[in-house]
C-alpha cells in the first residue's frame, strides 16, 4: 500500500480520505470529509484550515488534526 502526502484540503479531495478535529482543550471531536473541509475553509493547506478552527463547544483555538483513510 502507498503512502499519500496530504498537505492541503485538496489532497484530501482527492484521496477521498477525511480529517478528524479534536479540540486540545475539551475534547470534543468532529470528522469531515474532504469536501466538507473545503466547503468551509478552501482548498488551501491543513495548516492554515487549522489556524481558522475554533471549537463550536468551548470556542479554544487548539485543533489537532488526524488524516483518516478512506472508506
């Protein structure tokens, strides 16, 4: 099995893979595929996506984000 390079909301569009956000300070977690992601930050780099998450539970600003395989 390859390994993928996903760096942007692009790849994972690509790939079919999706990401899954996990609030560093409470917890609570959300998945998205990669169409969603781009629906709501753009196709540009998970870094940046990244920067512009702010949790819909406690509003904290630290996201740490896993790529999943696709389904």
């Amino acid at each position: 099995m390859s390994t993928k390079h996903i760096h942007t909301a692009a790849d994972l569009v690509r790939f079919r893979a999706s990401i899954r956000i996990e609030c560093g300070d409470c917890g609570s977690a959300r998945t998205m595929s990669g169409v969603e992601l781009v629906g709501a930050c753009g196709a540009g780099s998970l870094v940046a996506a990244r920067a512009r998450m702010k949790c819909g539970r406690c509003g904290g600003k630290a996201a740490r984000l896993a790529v999943l395989p696709p389904v």
